[in-house]
C-alpha cells in the first residue's frame, strides 16, 4: 500500500485509473471531472480558526446521502451508560480478553467491540470512552462511522486491513490509526484479532506541544501516514450496510452500492496510521524521572489549558541512565484517571499478571504503582546503564476525566483479576530510626 505523509497536512489525491478526477482551481464546479458529486466531510465549524478548521473534498461516484432510513441496530456490549453499576475505586486488572472461535460465534469489527470504561456524553460532546475489540471475522458489505467522536484504535494481535473513503490502511500491532468523526470505514482481518480503542468526543487528536524540548522529539509529524484514494464501483444489490455510532446508540441503513466510492479527494481531515518504533523517546539522563507526559504520541485537549480529555501514552524500549534513582515507575496517586494496556512483552513494574492483550486501570487518586518483587530488586540493583523494556511496548489512556466501569468489565466479560491487590500486600517496612 502506498501513503502520503504528515500529520495534519494539506494533502490531495486520485485514484491512478482517473487522472486528473480532482476539480482545479475551485472545490465544486457545477459539473465535476468524470461526472463525480463533490461532497464535503467537516471536522470542525466552518468558522474555526484556520489553525483548528479541518475539512476535506470528496469526489464520488455517488454521494452518501443515497441509503435508505437508518434503523436502531442491536448495541450488543457497546454503551455509553455509565451507571449501570456502583462506582468501584479499586485498583482494577484483567486478564488477557478472551476471543470467540470463528466456529462457535463469528465477530467481526463492530459486533466485537465491547466498552470497558468511560465518563462523559456525546450529545454534550464532552467525553470518552474505552473499549476492546475481539474479533474472528471480517465486514462483509459492511462499514462503520462514528458520529460522536474520534476512534484511536490499537491493535494487539492480528493486522487490521482497513478500508476508509479516502483509501486502504494496513494496520499491525505496535501500529495505530485514528479514524476521524464521520469517517466511513470497513475493516478486514485475518484471523483471530483483539485491540484497543480510545474513543473522544468533542476534540480531534493532535501532537502535544513541545515547549523546551525544542522543535524535534516524540512522536514526529512525517512519520503519521495517510492513505491514497482508492475508489470501488460496485453494485450490492443484496444491500450494504452502514452502521452509525449516535448518541451513543448503533443505526442501520441500507444501500446498494459500495461507499468506498471516491475517485480523489483533498483537505486536511484524514484518517492517518503511526508506527510506535519511530517514536524518538525523551528521558532523564542525570537523576529522578521526567514525568510519564514525555512519553505522549497524541494528545486530544480540554478547554483548560494544560488538561487534556485524553493523552495517548506510551511506555517504549529506552536506556535507563539515571543516578541514585529508584529506576522503575514510583508509587503515586493522581488527578488522572490511567487505563493502561500491553501490546507485547513484560511491563516493568509488574512482569507478572499483567498481560498482553488484558488491561488496567488506576482511578482518580487511587494508589498505585510497582509490585513488591519489582521493588525489592529495583531497591538493590546496581545502577549501571540498561535498556528498559526491551520487547515491551505498553500504552497508557490518561484521561481527567472519572472513569466508570461498564457491568460487562466488572461482571459478563469474567477477566476480572480479582487478586490484583495482592500483588502489593508483601510490602514490608524497611523504617529504621536509627540508621538515615
């Protein structure tokens, strides 16, 4: 596959079988090249600065306004309902989510997802949420958009061929993508896959500021990658399903065509991909740690300055140098909420029970931090240099927001370890008054 690159950027493109399908000189000419509908997709009002407005020009075969009615669609595990049981303060952990058998129960993208936590509204366009995806299967004249928000997907096991208007996407693990609000998309798998999903409402991703870290670092604006057009005309006469997120609440509509149908397009409100290898890591090299923020790929931000909705967070291999330092990450209790997840190998500060393809999460205030195994070694280790996380590519979603827990987190999805506590309780005290 084939991608344009930059983040954010001014892009165009056409489909090689129709040069020249893009209009010049203007957006909507009153006939357009090869007789295409132009259509605009806006992520922003029209009346944002020109800093934050984001739009793109779609040139299609057919608009998207040709389905019939949409209809409620059953939700399955997907919810924004964050009241469906009391609150839990807990320091919270599951096992690896279980993935259905392609023989017992096909799933495919959509019917996979299931909300784990969340806080917020869409209708009031201030939230998010977090869910896991498992699937066996692939959507079959089917598609998907979401008009309530942002999704940032990280797949942990198995690649994602993800098919969107503006092109196709190959997304593996240690990759994510983000598809942006309103944008349609169909995904295809290749056996059994299970991911991530953090969902914002009310803002786009963007980079973080790099204040005095200087003009390079993180996560780099070239390495985000966007598709190129790529159009399908094809007929479906059995129907084509597109489903909306609305409200939270899953519709259907029917249509007889495939809505991958657009022959070029351009604008600055794409779907984008990012590979976790090419994050250039920022780290304390003298004593103490650098706050977890040095670690941020994309930031989604609050109307307080400073305060992000969310902040994607990632934990990747890196050499730890620093002197007269407790290495691992500290115990600590914050405003934040933090739901982290594995991608691959062993996190640092718990090489046990937290496992790749499972979760946790540590509330608002809630304590936390490296079990007693990881304390007592890193508490006597000589302190040389030494690569940390080696093979290991942990995330984190920090949010300011107050996560609920869905009932199928706490109770059905039955991945609850219910023995996380205990990972701590060997702690021991080491306080002697008479020696400093």
């Amino acid at each position: 596959l084939q991608y344009l690159s930059g983040f954010g950027n001014e892009h165009a493109s056409e489909d090689p079988r129709c040069p020249g399908a893009l209009p010049e000189g203007q957006n909507n000419p009153q006939v357009c090249p090869y007789s295409l509908y132009a259509e605009q997709l806006s992520g922003s009002a029209f009346t944002c600065p020109r800093s934050t407005n984001k739009r793109s020009w779609l040139y299609r075969i057919l608009p998207s306004v040709c389905h019939k009615p949409f209809q409620p669609l059953e939700e399955g595990h997907l919810t924004h309902n964050w009241d469906e049981v009391e609150p839990d303060p807990n320091q919270l952990r599951w096992k690896p989510f279980e993935i259905p058998k392609a023989s017992q129960n096909k799933m495919d993208f959509v019917s996979g997802l299931h909300t784990l936590c969340g806080a917020g509204e869409p209708r009031g366009r201030s939230g998010i949420a977090v869910h896991v995806f498992v699937c066996n299967t692939s959507m079959l004249d089917r598609c998907f958009y979401n008009s309530d928000g942002d999704f940032l997907i990280v797949p942990q096991q198995g690649k994602l061929l993800i098919t969107t208007e503006f092109g196709k996407l190959l997304v593996e693990p240690n990759e994510i993508c983000v598809i942006q609000q309103g944008m349609r998309f169909s995904v295809e798998v290749f056996g059994e896959s299970r991911g991530y999903v953090l969902e914002v409402y009310g803002a786009h991703f963007e980079l973080p500021d790099l204040g005095p870290i200087g003009a390079n670092g993180l996560a780099n604006p070239r390495d985000f990658l966007v598709p190129v057009a790529w159009y399908e005309d094809r007929q479906v006469p059995g129907g084509y399903t597109v489903i909306s997120k609305y409200q939270g609440k899953l519709f259907a509509a029917q249509q007889d065509f495939s809505p991958f149908n657009v022959v070029a397009w351009h604008g600055n409100y794409t779907p984008y991909k990012y590979n976790l290898d090419n994050f250039m890591v920022i780290n304390a090299v003298a004593f103490d740690h650098a706050d977890p923020s040095i670690f941020t790929v994309l930031t989604a931000k609050s109307t307080r300055p400073g305060v992000a909705l969310a902040d994607f967070v990632i934990f990747p291999p890196r050499w730890g140098v620093a002197n007269n330092t407790f290495r691992p990450p500290y115990y600590h209790r914050n405003c934040m909420s933090e739901f982290m997840g594995l991608i691959r190998g062993h996190y640092e500060a718990k090489e046990e029970g937290f496992q790749p393809g499972g979760a946790s999460l540590h509330s608002m205030m809630t304590p936390h931090g490296p079990d007693a195994d990881c304390f007592e070694k890193a508490s006597k280790a000589k302190l040389e240099p030494e690569r940390v996380a080696e093979g290991t590519m942990a995330f984190m979603f920090e949010s300011s927001f107050s996560m609920a827990v869905t009932k199928w987190g706490l109770k059905t999805s039955n991945r609850l370890d219910k023995n996380y506590y205990k990972c701590w309780e060997p702690l021991k005290s080491h306080f002697n008054p008479n020696c400093k």
